[in-house]
C-alpha cells in the first residue's frame, strides 16, 4: 500500500498545511522538505526560520496569532541590546534563543543541519521527517530598485517594500540535496508530493534549486500536486502578490500552475478564484486555513485529488 507523504514547504503557510496533513496519517508516513534559502546570521548564530516555524507549529509552541515564533515569548534579550545600541531590526525571543544558539554550537562542532533539526525534532515529540531541502548554504537575494538584498533584509528590515526584479539563490549550484531528501521523493511507497502553498518564488524555488531535487521530481512515482497560495486573486499572506505584480505576473492560479510546470500533475486551487484551464487537472475547494479544522480539510482535499491522479 503507498502510503507515504512528501511535502515541500516554506514557512507559516507550508506549517499549516503539514499540521493539516499530520492529523490524517501516521506522522511516520510523512516527510517535510523545509527551504533553507531564508537561512542566515545574526548575532554570530545561525537562524533557520522555515525550520523552526515548521517545528513550533508541528510541536504546539507557535505563536497562534502570527503563525511564526514562539506563544507566550519573552523580549529580555532585544531590550538589552537594544540598551546597548545593537541593531533590532530581525527580533531574537529569550525562548527562541535556543534553538539558534543550540544550532550554532552543534555547526561549529561539524554536526550537519539536517542532523541538528531531527535531533530537535525528537525532543519535541515531533514524530514526522523533518528535512532541510540541503546542508549547505543556500542564500535567497533578492534584486530590487535599491539593489540585491538578502531575503531577510528584504523581508524583515525593508518590509518587502523595495521593487523586485529577480529572485536568486547564491551557493545552490554548489548545494547538495540534503541525506533523504530524494530517497523521500522516490520512494516508490509515496502516495503524493505535495508544494505546500509557499510562496512559489521565495520559499519553494530555493528547494528547487538545489541540483536533483527538480529531476527528482520530474521522475518521481507519485504525483506531485500543488496548493495554490492564490485566493481570490490575493496572497493570504506575504509578499507573493506584490512580488508576482512587480515580475509582470498574473496573480491566478494559472499562473502557479505554470510557474511549476512541467513537475506538476495537479492544482488545488481556491474556490474563489474562478474556474479556467490550468493545464493540469485541478479542484476548487476552501483552501483559507485559519482553524486545525480548516488545515485538516485543505490536506484532505489534496489528499483527495492526488488519489484521483493515481
């Protein structure tokens, strides 16, 4: 019986959707392909910001209004540097400290990411694959009218509010996919790939551009199907809107769809967004995720139509 679940996901909207997925299947039969691509430094330490969204949501310890960090954080560490005139602008929770300190450490030791985020994983109780789409750096910069900017200075200080005009990920051709990264893929058990609904071109095409992760998927036995992060013409969270606007594109979910071609086999697409040929076999359904239950229903709608495939 095929019954493994890959899914490759960003941050708070990917997060959302593996919890929906995690409550439909032995969390053993599911693996997580986290972008990296948002990585980076700040204090010394090494901050992964998709990969610990992912492990706070999948843990119960997100923060539930965000989607992002950590519920009921303390701040004494900003005010102190704050008080001592450090730069404020990517905040450091007193609780959220750990993870980045602990990582750090463990880097330096020569333990690889992947290693460092499954170890998390476990003493979280997390029972799914958690996996860095590589172990090597892999760095989103962004090209805007101000100039190129790393994804964070980009999104955190400037507040996505600069013009884009290409998106690329230095380091990746030198990148390797992660250990179980395309065993997962291939796995010729897997009943589904999903594309979470990331952002397509800051949060998924950093995974895609490490070298054979997109063979992969092009020879993969299960289909791969996508979540559109359009609803009703809109990003429900993000820049992806304004970033598909200001690159000339279409915010639809034909547009998506396209965008991921040849790889996809299908596209869940939001119900309020109106029907019209995608060039992969689609289905309309509530894709807004703003309860547990609204996550559950989205991954069974997608569960659903990967079946169909099949």
């Amino acid at each position: 019986m095929k019954d493994h679940v890959v899914v490759l996901t960003g941050g708070v909207g990917g997060a959302k959707f593996v919890l929906g997925l995690a409550q439909l299947m032995a969390p053993s039969s599911l693996t997580a392909i986290v972008n990296v691509g948002d990585d980076f430094r700040h204090f010394g330490l090494h901050v992964s910001p998709d990969i610990d969204t992912l492990l706070y949501t999948l843990s119960g310890k997100a923060n539930a209004v965000q989607g992002w960090g950590r519920e009921g954080e303390s701040w004494s560490f900003m005010q102190q540097v704050r008080s001592l005139g450090g730069e404020d602008w990517f905040a450091l929770g007193d609780g959220d400290l750990a993870l980045h300190v602990l990582r750090s450490e463990r880097l330096q030791r020569g333990h690889s990411l992947s290693r460092i985020t499954a170890d998390f994983a476990s003493g979280w109780g997390i029972k799914l694959s958690v996996l860095p789409a590589s172990d090597q750096l892999v760095s989103t910069v962004v090209e805007t009218d101000e100039g190129p900017l790393d994804f964070q200075h980009y999104f955190v200080a400037r507040r996505c509010e600069p013009r884009v005009h290409a998106v690329r990920f230095d380091g990746a051709d030198r990148a390797l996919p992660a250990p179980g990264v395309l065993e997962a893929i291939g796995n010729s058990k897997a009943r589904a790939i999903f594309i979470a609904p990331s952002n397509p071109y800051l949060s998924i095409d950093p995974i895609l551009a490490v070298p054979g992760i997109r063979e992969a998927l092009s020879s993969a036995h299960a289909p791969v199907v996508a979540i559109s992060p359009v609803v009703g013409g809109k990003a429900v969270k993000g820049p992806t809107a304004k970033l598909m606007m200001e690159l000339g594109l279409p915010i639809t979910p034909a547009t998506i769809a396209a965008h991921y071609a040849p790889l996809l086999d299908g596209l869940l697409k939001d119900e309020r967004d109106p029907d019209s040929p995608l060039g992969v076999p689609y289905v309309s359904a509530d894709t807004l995720m703003l309860s547990l239950h609204d996550r559950i229903r989205v991954a069974s709608a997608a569960l659903d139509l990967a079946d169909r495939l099949v």
